[in-house]
C-alpha cells in the first residue's frame, strides 16, 4: 500500500495534465500495435473488449462525477473572525 500512495503523491504533485495525457497515450499504444498484429483476435472477442470499455468507462464517471471527494476541489470556508 505505501507503494501506491507514493506513487500517488508523485503524480499529484509533480504531473501536470499533459503529463497525465501523454501517460494514457504510453498505454494506448502496446495496445493498437497489439491490435495491428492480431486483428484476427480483437475481432473475435470484439464484444467483450467492448463490454471492458464500457464498465471501465462507467467506473471512472461515477469516480470523476458522483464521488468527487479530492480535498483540493473543495472550497475552504471563509472565516468572518480573519477578515
């Protein structure tokens, strides 16, 4: 576990969005080039990729939209007593 909470202090402190995009690119690439060589393989489960993006893509709307619980969006109250 302090594995990947050390992994993400480093992206949160030191990526900035285009190194976040760049990083999904690095993963989408093994993927088209596996997809270049096999294709008669990504047609026949073709479905079922489908269905991974779909659950996939499900699960980070709910993270992104419904459960938004990163301290940095939220907006400190401001305290009339410090003005």
């Amino acid at each position: 576990m302090k594995l990947l909470n050390y992994f993400k202090e480093v992206i949160k402190n030191h990526f900035t969005f285009w190194d976040i995009s760049l990083l999904k690119t690095y993963g989408a690439i093994p993927g088209l080039i596996l997809g270049a060589y096999f294709p008669e393989f990504v047609f026949k489960y073709l479905w079922l990729f489908v269905g991974i993006f779909i659950m996939l893509l499900v699960r980070y709307s709910y993270l992104l939209f419904v459960k938004p619980n990163f301290p940095s969006t939220q907006v400190p109250k401001s305290n009339p007593a410090n003005t």
